[in-house]
C-alpha cells in the first residue's frame, strides 16, 4: 500500500448533492410522517407525497416505509407502484418511467464514494465541520418495468423500457430493454418477447 500523498490529505469534498442539508432534513420529516401515517388516511398519505415528491406523475402508489434522501432530484412517471421499504438515496437525479412496479426491499442508491479509504473517509473542515467525498451518478428506469423484491440499483445504471430485474439482483450496469437480468452482479438472461404473452403461459390457461 503506498503512502498517503498530500494530494489526497488536502483533497476537497466532492458534493454534488443539490439541494443542500435543508432540503434532506425536510424529506426526512415527510418520510417519517408518511410511514407514520395510517394507511386508511389517504389524503392524507397523499398530500405528503405531494410535497416530497413534487416531481411524481399521477396515479403513484407507495405502500411504505419509505425512504428518501431528498425527494426533489427524482422524477416519476405514471401509475408507478412501490411496496414496502422503498429507499431512494436521490443525492442526484433519478428517473423513473410510466407503469413501473417495485417489489418490496427496492434501493436504488446513486451515491458513490472514493475505493481508497484515504480518500473516502470522514474529515475535518477547517471551521471543524466534518465532511467526506461523496458524489452521485443518475439512475434512469424506464417505462414499463418490474423490479422483484430486495433488487438494489447502483449509481450510473440505465435500464431499458420493459424489464424484468429478478428477486434479489444487484443492478451494475445498464440493462438493454425488455430483458430478463437476474443476479449479482445482474446480467441479462433473454430477451422478453411476444411468446411471453400471458395468454400463452400456465397461469392464464
């Protein structure tokens, strides 16, 4: 292991989470107040989702717990569902298409930080604040896809209209449209086609 360079001992915070502390802590009160809320209260449940996910479509159905780091830098489309513990670490933008369906225990989690410890470490600030590098690649999803329960999405993926991400997969990289991937890390099976139909399958006879 080499030494630690001065470079690394000076190097400044990479923080390109927008807004800043203010905007988390706000999200972290909506977030507490929609899981505590009852289910049966949907106006209310609603109205939060309102001001924690201004950038939602219509049509969105989120069972909780939830968890968001901002709820400003996501955009979701229509008719999305999502079960319970979704968590969204949204220190960048996340996209989210129309008629996308999470299975429960779903992350998707854009923050990135240094591999060397050197670098990734908390520090001091000269005011004594601490920090540490962190910075965040986008997640975009497209239209149209299925997420199974306990699949985590990392940082800088694409996956394509019409996708099934199995039970458990950790996403690394993009995923081509309408593919089964499975795994971790997820790789793409085949390709989901019109024999696919639910009309041609065992459930549906």
């Amino acid at each position: 292991m080499s030494e630690i360079n001065a470079e690394s001992t000076t190097m400044p915070p990479v923080e390109l989470r927008m807004p800043r502390a203010s905007e988390r802590e706000k999200a972290g009160d909506l977030c507490a107040r929609f899981n505590a809320a009852s289910r049966t209260d949907h106006a209310a449940r609603a109205a939060i989702l309102d001001e924690l996910l201004p950038g939602h479509g219509a049509g969105l159905d989120v069972m909780g717990p939830i968890f968001f780091d901002y709820g400003c830098n996501i955009t979701i489309g229509e008719r999305v569902f999502a079960n319970f513990n979704f968590t969204v670490l949204d220190c960048c933008p996340v996209t989210i298409g129309d008629d996308v369906l999470f299975g429960p225990n779903v992350s998707l989690l854009p923050p990135m930080h240094p591999l060397r410890w050197q670098d990734r470490n908390v520090r001091q600030a000269p005011d004594g604040s601490a920090y540490d590098c962190e910075y965040g690649k986008p997640i975009v999803i497209g239209s149209n896809c299925w997420f199974g329960g306990n699949v985590t999405v990392i940082g800088g993926v694409t996956i394509g209209e019409g996708c099934v991400i199995g039970a458990g997969s950790v996403v690394t990289r993009d995923i081509p449209p309408h593919t089964v991937a499975v795994g971790n890390p997820a790789r793409p099976i085949r390709e989901i086609t019109d024999a696919d139909a639910s009309a041609l399958q065992y459930y549906a006879q």
